[in-house]
C-alpha cells in the first residue's frame, strides 16, 4: 500500500480506512489475513484471526506536530493500524445479525495472533 497511498489527495479519505472481507463469517480456527513488511528494516507483520473482516488504517490525520522517540515528528501515514473485526454494520443486515447478537449463555470469541519476524 506504500507505493499507492499518495492517491489519497482528497481531504475526506486522505488514506486509507478500509475494511475487507476475509472470510463470510466468524471461524472456529486462526487463518492468515495480513501480512505488511517493511522493506527498509526488514520487519514483518503477520496477523492470523477467526474473525471475518480486517480494517487497514494508515494514520490518516496524525498530526505533523507530534514529536515521538528523540524528537521525530511524524506526520499523516506514519503509522498503520490492523483491527480484525466482525463486519461493519452486522446488526442491520440480515444474513450478519446473528454474528454479533450475543444472547445470555453465548460465548464470544475473538482470537488474534500478530506475528513479528524480519524478511530479507
């Protein structure tokens, strides 16, 4: 996503802020749904779930301001975020409600690896 996210000019979107579908519902095992690496330092992320969707944020409105570690200022896309979820918006439709309804003796289970290795 490095190479293209300098085609987010619109002062609405700025970047991305996106949810995609992995899979049609919950499952009872982990699968992979991500995998981001740096191909400065070589870090890698890999992100296993039983979960049906995977929001990709990328630091859309962090402020130019904002001084880290030794000072560095960061700026929008300075960082990225991978949430793994239930779909957006399951209640209102149909064939989703019942993946987020949690009736008295249910059990939720939402299980996520995030994995971190080097590449070369």
């Amino acid at each position: 996503f490095g190479d293209r996210i300098g085609e987010f000019d619109d002062e609405v979107l700025r970047g991305y802020d996106h949810v995609y579908a992995t899979s049609t519902a919950p499952t009872d095992h982990l699968r992979q749904v991500a995998c981001v690496w740096s191909e400065l330092s070589g870090i890698r992320l890999t992100v296993m779930t039983n979960q049906p969707a995977l929001v990709m944020y990328t630091g859309n409105w962090i402020s130019d301001k904002l001084a880290g570690k030794y000072g560095v200022r960061y700026g929008k896309h300075a960082a990225v975020a991978l949430e793994t979820q239930r779909f957006v918006n399951a209640i209102s439709i149909p064939e989703y409600r019942d993946q987020v309804l949690l009736r008295p003796g249910d059990d939720f289970v939402h299980n996520v690896v995030f994995r971190l290795d080097t590449v070369k």
